[in-house]
C-alpha cells in the first residue's frame, strides 16, 4: 500500500502602497519587477502583480508555495513578509495568507 502523500499549499496575497511616489506606470514597474524577482528567487516562490496595475502609488502582489508540511510554509510566509517589510521604497497596506494541506 502506497501512503498518501501531503503537501502543503500557501497561498498570500500583499497589498502595498509605494512610498517613494514613482512618477510613472514605467517607473512603478520597474519597483514592482525587482521586488518580485528578488522574493522569487530568494523564497523560489510564485508571484505576480495581480491588481493596481494601472494606479502609480499602490500593487497587489499574489503568492504561491507548496511545502511539504504546514510549519515550513508557515515559516516561508512569514520571512516574505518580514522581508518585505524590510523594503524602502513600498509599505504593506494590508496582507492575507492561507496555508491549506492537499
């Protein structure tokens, strides 16, 4: 007999406000793309920019990780946002993380 085998998925999203105003859509997404690179590649985690696109001063950014138990993506989750936090060029407006197992 084959055991089940668990995963863990969280799912996040953040709200920001960018606190240096950028001038520009362009000047914005240059913020936002560097931010997400460097929470993809330091957390090998899924984002993206999943509203506010068009408005200068904020970004919503929607992140997915899958672990094997609750308490490593518990622990994920919260060093992005710790992480994050540590930015200064945005703020977190608001942030919301469900950790389901599968």
């Amino acid at each position: 007999t084959v055991g089940r085998i668990t995963m863990v998925v969280s799912l996040g999203r953040i709200s920001l406000y960018l606190s240096e105003k950028p001038r520009s859509l362009k000047e914005k997404r240059r913020v936002v793309k560097s931010l997400k690179d460097r929470i993809r590649v330091r957390f090998n985690v899924s984002i993206s920019e999943v509203d506010n696109q068009d408005l200068r001063h904020s970004s919503t950014l929607g992140i997915a990780l899958v672990c094997s138990n609750r308490k490593q993506a518990q622990t994920i989750s919260d060093k992005i946002l710790e992480f994050v936090r540590n930015e200064k060029k945005v703020e977190i407006i608001e942030h919301d993380f469900i950790i389901e197992n599968h």
